[in-house]
C-alpha cells in the first residue's frame, strides 16, 4: 500500500505538489521517528486516519473539496456529525489510495 502524507505550511494543510516544489527531493528519506518531516515552515506528517482527530480530519477533507464546493459547503460540513465526518473522510482516503 503506497504511503500517504499530510502536508503544511506554517500549520496550514497545502497540496503535495506545493510541498515538493520547496522542499529537497530527498524529503521522504529524512523522516523522523515520528514519521515526519520538517524543512523550514514546511512539514510533511504520514497520513494514519485511525487516529487523526475530528478537526483535522474536516481540514483535510475542506482541503480535499476546496476547488469544487463553495462555502456554505464548508459551513455546513461542520454540522455534520462525528460519524459522518469519518464516513466522509474514509471514502475520500480510500478514492485517493
């Protein structure tokens, strides 16, 4: 199974490809103990949705969404309950695999 990652700039989710725009091509060969790496402001953390908390998983899917919903998408996605938040969450991680 390929290994996925969060991306960020100063705390803000970003795309990969903006991340391996600015940051050595040897990146993933630095990891830390933690399964991280960090350049500068930049940081790359390995995806493991079974134990990312509710607030960064509605980052990651308001980063996931953000060219094809409009703002009251957003908006109500934080009406959306715990559980929905998850289903919603796994079926984007498990298209993108």
């Amino acid at each position: 199974m390929k290994t996925k990652f969060n991306f960020y700039y100063d705390g803000t989710p970003i795309q990969k490809s903006e991340f391996v725009k600015q940051v050595p091509s040897n990146w993933m060969n630095e990891l830390n103990e933690w399964d991280e790496y960090t350049w500068g402001y930049y940081r790359a953390s390995k995806l493991d949705g079974e134990h990312m908390n509710i607030e960064d998983k509605i980052e990651f899917i308001k980063n996931h969404i953000k060219n094809t919903h409009c703002q009251k998408d957003f908006e109500d996605l934080l009406t959306f309950s715990k559980d929905e938040i998850n289903q919603i969450y796994k079926e984007i991680w498990y298209d993108s695999l």
